[in-house]
C-alpha cells in the first residue's frame, strides 16, 4: 500500500533539488533581460552615493579562485549597501598594459628570446594593436565568467586602462609630478630582468627558495692594522651571496661602534667582527687561529684595501646597516649592485658601477669574465678566487632571490638609467605616511602598520619600463646638445593629442615634431629638432591613476572612494600605487577605507602548487556546484585570513545549503 498518498502533505512547483549548475544560467539570463544592474540605479537615484573602486584585474588569462574570492566579497559588500539605502555604484575594470600581455605577444610572435630587442624587433604600432586584441578578447572571458558567478555591475561600460581616455589621463598625471618636481632621470640599481630587458618594480618581483653559493673572500689591507701594527699580511674578510657583484667592488662597510678582532691564520692575520668570530672560525675550519688584537670599527675607517684580483684599490667605509647576525661584520660594497650601496656611495662620491650589460653579460670592463652571463661567471670566480689564495670557504644558503613576476627569470640588481619619481623631496613620503595614520580607515588593522612600513623603507619610485606596450614617458631631447625637455605643459599638450587620437599609439605614428607645441626650441641651444624619449611608464603607475582616470571623470561616481578592497599583496601594489599618486598630485588618499583579503590555500593549509598537485580550480567547482554555493562558501568564511579550500570543505557547505 503506498501510505504516501494517505497523507495530507503540502505540495509545491518547487523542484526538490536546486541544480543550481542548471538554473544558475536561466536565472542569470531572466536577470539580464529584466536590467537588473539598471533598475537597481533607478532605485538608488536620489539616495546617499557610496562607492567601491574596482581594483582593475589583469586582462589575460581565466579568472580563478582568487578572482571568485575578490569579486564576490565587493558584490556582497555593494548590494548590502544598496539594500541599507545607498546608491551603491559599481563600475568594474581592467589591467591592460604591462609585460604580463607583452610576454604573451612575444612568444606568439617568437620575440620571446633573451637576445631579441623587443623595441626594435617590430612596428611598435603593431606591436601594441596586438597586445590591445589579446586584452579585449580576454576582457570578454572575464567578463562573462563574472557574470556567471552573479556578480552585478556596469558590465557594459567598464573602465579599460588602454583606453585614449584613460591614457590620456596616465600622461597628464605624469605631467602633473613633472610640474611638481618630483620626477627625474638618473642611474640607479634597480631591480633588473635580463630575460625581458626591462626594470622592474618591487611589486613586480616575486621571491622564490632557491640554493646559492655563498663564499667568504679576503681582501688586503693596504698598510697596517691600526693598533696591531706588527699583524702580518692583514686581510679584511667580507662575506656575500652573489660573487658575481664582485668586479663591482668599490668599498668595504664597517660599523663604527663595533668590536673587530685580529685573528692569526698562518703567516697572515683575518679582520672579522668580534660578535661573529667564532661562526666565522667554524665555517672555515681554522683550527689554529688565535686572537692577536682588537680593533673598534671606526679606526678602521679610512684605511685602504686592495681588490682580491683587480689592480684597483678601496676604502673601508662606515655603515650602520652592517649587521652582527651573519657575515663577518665587513661587507662588500658595490654602489651599482644595491640600494645601499647606492647610497653609501653616493655619500662617499664614488662611481656607480655596474660592469654587467642590458643581457645579464659582464662587459669588457671585466677582464677574464667579459661576455659571460654573471649565473655563467659566478662558479668560474670562485675558481679564480680559489686559484689566487683568496677564497676562504664556499658554503651553499638557501635563500629568497627575487624573480621576474612574468617570464620567472632571476632577477638582478644593477645600476641603469631609468625614471623616478622622489619620495624624500618637498616631504612626500612623510604626507603619504600622515595619510596612512590619520586619513584612512584599515581593515583589518595591521593594514596600517604593514602599510607605513612599506612607505617608510621603500626607495624611490622607479616608473619607466623599457618596453613599448603602455603609455610611453612624454619627455623629449634636443638633436642638437642631447638636453631633456620635460615640462608639464608640454605633457599636457600631448596628453591631449593622445585623448582626441588613437591614445599612446599617437606616440608612435608621429614625428616629436607632430607631437610637440609649435615653436618649441631647445632652452639650451635654441634647437627646432627633438627626438622622443623610448621608455613608457610602469603599469603600477597606470592603475595607480585609475582615481583620476574612472572616479573624477564618470557623472555616476565621485572623488574619493568610500572603499577599495584587495588581497594582502596589494599593500605594495595597487593600494601603494594609488595612495602615492593621489597624495602626490591631490594632496589626499583616494579612499576612505582599505579591506585586504587572504588567498586559497588547500585544504591542509597549504599553498596551492602545481608540484604538489593540490590545485583546485573554478572549471573543478562551477560545473559542479554552481556559483551560488561558492558565494555562500565566500561568505561563511574569515576573509582577513587565508582561506582554505578543498572538495570536501565546499561539499559541506552544499549540502547543508541542500538542508
């Protein structure tokens, strides 16, 4: 007997089961129909405006996980405030220029090689129409891949940084440092990829564990140890990672209000910090060393050593970054291989020097080592080192070294002309570390200090990329002295011609005669002919406009926003990027508030890799899930920390979202 139809059960046209992968889409396309997004404005019309600014996603690729999670927490954030009687404006963007897409058309174009010339390998202009297709076809992926996980925007008029519009707001930006004096052109180490042929950000670096050696090497003193004066052949001891930076030896860093031993070895005497003689006598296995005198790190200021294998001499400086924790307490100074160094250097007076070209090779400056890679030189100069007597100990570290964020490449740090823009001038840094403090709201709260940390220690701004996929660097030389024209005007002028033409193409397709102001002459020579400057402005700095570019020029939207919300990386990114220019130019931060969220890791906690095979991806949860289950997964959990992620975690949630 079927007891089922004895019952007086409630019935209903409700499926039992939501199938939500089925009906998501229905429901989805009755939405578009309808113009949900629109009405939604209609509604809001008259009401307060509350505005989300959409950190613009990178246009290449399929989103991920990362992008669910980005985009659903600003979705449920928007439609709250609509729902609290707000105007909850939300118009999405995108990232399109930069070395991401550039590297993509490269190796379509087979111009990926580390040899090739990319400024040079082809027509610009065509160049950049290409990479302008690959963005727009994968603007229209992303575009309807958000749709799909029910996110609500102005979909159909987005913000694209490759617009003439924006573009032209990129280079009057530019202008507007330019008027203020904070940009220049100078030599610099800077981080430096040999595979793309173009400096990088920090924002653009990504560090990776790998092995390397790392050598202890002495240089000799040239005359006597002060207050050890009878110490036979005295040698400073100087330990580094990267041997390749040692051609470039100028100096040799103490610090001043340290202890420095003398230690005999043999018919000769080594110099190391008292804090860190013993580590050093158990790494190089001296056994019969003995202590023989002492010295305080600023009598040894001053005295004069010679290059461990080139006929040049150095001197020993005073440093109070020299730290007691590894090394020897003396370190190797080379002011075109590194930041301090630099600036060592520079208060020393001596050369930046940098004896290793655009391909990574040691020029003929470098005898023995010229035409090598430095990854090709570094074993061979420890064998040099070994041969002259001068190595004393090779141990292998395992460390962080920076990597190009696109091609993967080490990275390496040395000096080359490039533009900045300065912090420390006219007190730029200390406004933007005022504005953290007092005019911007963190969440969570360690947002602020890691924040004002990054501010406070990063160098200045270094903004051209010698690349041709972006908005070029609106600077100019005379053909006759070689002296720069940079004038905000002159910017602004054709800041202009970019906005009614075809944006930075214009750059390209014209002579500097069609782009500058008539009767322009040379203030030095009073020359008529100029020729353009070849480098284009970092796609940190591109973004980093987007406050001018979208909030003060859509009718819809205002200056500031009340909210930007990314994941933790973008402290160095776009939040920096964006909070750097506003204050620069405005005077003010572009946002009220910052969220950061955290990143997916597995279901153990682990970071998602492809070697330890724990990846999980969209296309593995969408079809079979559907979005909704994803967004209730989203907003289950703590956002501020790293969120995992794993199929029985989201087979939980749907099936209590099933109850």
């Amino acid at each position: 007997m079927d007891y089922k139809a004895t019952l007086n059960l409630p019935k209903t046209a409700f499926p039992m089961k939501a199938n939500l992968p089925q009906t998501e889409p229905r429901m989805l396309a009755w939405w578009a129909e309808l113009g949900i997004y629109k009405r939604l404005r209609q509604v809001g019309a008259g009401r307060p405006l509350w505005i989300l600014h959409d950190g613009p996603p990178y246009a290449n690729n399929n989103i991920h996980l990362g992008h669910v999670l980005n985009k659903v927490l600003k979705d449920v954030i928007v439609k709250s405030r609509s729902m609290l009687g707000f105007n909850a404006v939300y118009v999405p963007g995108w990232d399109c220029h930069g070395l991401p897409i550039e590297h993509e058309v490269d190796k379509q174009l087979g111009l990926d090689g580390a040899t090739v010339d990319v400024r040079r390998a082809m027509d610009p202009v065509e160049k950049r129409r290409r990479c302008r297709e690959y963005a727009l076809r994968f603007i229209d992926v992303q575009r309807d891949e958000f749709k799909r996980i029910g996110v609500f925007g102005d979909w159909d008029n987005p913000y694209i940084t490759m617009t003439p519009a924006y573009e032209a707001v990129i280079a009057r930006e530019f202008g507007r440092f330019v008027g203020r004096g904070l940009v220049y052109k100078g030599l610099k180490p800077v981080h430096w990829c040999m595979h793309c042929k173009t400096a990088l950000a920090q924002a653009e670096v990504e560090y990776e564990d790998e092995r390397a050696p790392s050598i202890y090497v002495k240089f000799p003193l040239a005359g006597a140890l002060p207050g050890v004066a009878s110490a036979p052949k005295p040698s400073l001891v100087v330990w580094t990672t990267t041997p390749w930076t040692l051609p470039a030896n100028l100096a040799i860093a103490v610090h001043p209000d340290e202890e420095y031993v003398a230690l005999a070895v043999g018919d000769e005497t080594l110099v190391v910090a008292a804090k860190l003689a013993d580590r050093f006598l158990m790494t190089v296995d001296f056994r019969d060393a003995r202590e023989v005198g002492t010295v305080p790190g600023r009598q040894l200021v001053g005295l004069e050593y010679r290059h461990a294998w080139i006929d040049r001499t150095g001197t020993v400086a005073a440093a109070d970054f020299v730290a007691m924790d590894t090394g020897t307490g003396l370190v190797h100074i080379a002011p075109g291989h590194g930041e301090e160094d630099y600036e060592l250097g520079r208060r020393l007076g001596l050369d930046v020097y940098n004896p290793v070209d655009d391909d990574g090779r040691f020029t003929a400056d470098v005898e023995r080592f010229a035409g090598l890679t430095v990854w090709d030189a570094n074993p061979k100069i420890i064998a040099h080192l070994r041969a002259l007597g001068a190595l004393l100990a090779e141990v292998a570290l395992d460390h962080t070294y920076p990597h190009c964020w696109r091609c993967k490449n080490p990275t390496l740090f040395r000096a080359t002309v490039q533009w900045f823009i300065e912090l420390d001038k006219q007190g730029f840094r200390a406004r933007v570390l005022d504005a953290i403090k007092r005019d911007v709201q963190w969440i969570p709260a360690w947002g602020e200090e890691r924040m004002y940390g990054m501010v406070a220690h990063r160098p200045e701004w270094v903004i051209s990329r010698q690349r041709v996929w972006g908005v070029p660097i609106v600077a100019f030389y005379c053909e006759g002295c070689g002296t720069l024209l940079l004038e905000e005007r002159i910017v602004e002028h054709v800041a202009g011609i970019f906005r009614e033409g075809r944006g930075g193409d214009e750059w390209y397709a014209r002579e500097a005669a069609a782009l500058l102001p008539a009767g322009t002459r040379c203030a030095t020579c009073g020359g008529e002919r100029f020729r353009k400057e070849t480098d284009i402005l970092d796609v940190w700095f591109d973004s980093g406009c987007s406050h001018a570019a979208v909030l003060e020029t859509r009718p819809e939207l205002r200056w500031p926003a009340e909210m930007y919300l990314e994941g933790t990386d973008q402290h160095r990114g776009w939040f920096q990027s964006s909070l750097l220019e506003a204050v620069g130019t405005r005077g003010a931060p572009p946002y009220k508030a910052v969220i950061t969220h955290g990143f997916f890791v597995d279901g153990e906690g682990r970071k998602m890799s492809k070697s330890l095979g724990n990846v999980i991806g969209l296309e593995d949860l969408l079809p079979k899930y559907g979005a909704e289950i994803l967004r209730l997964w989203v907003a289950a959990e703590d956002y501020t920390q790293d969120i995992r992620v794993s199929f029985e975690i989201v087979d939980r949630l749907a099936d209590a979202y099933r109850r």
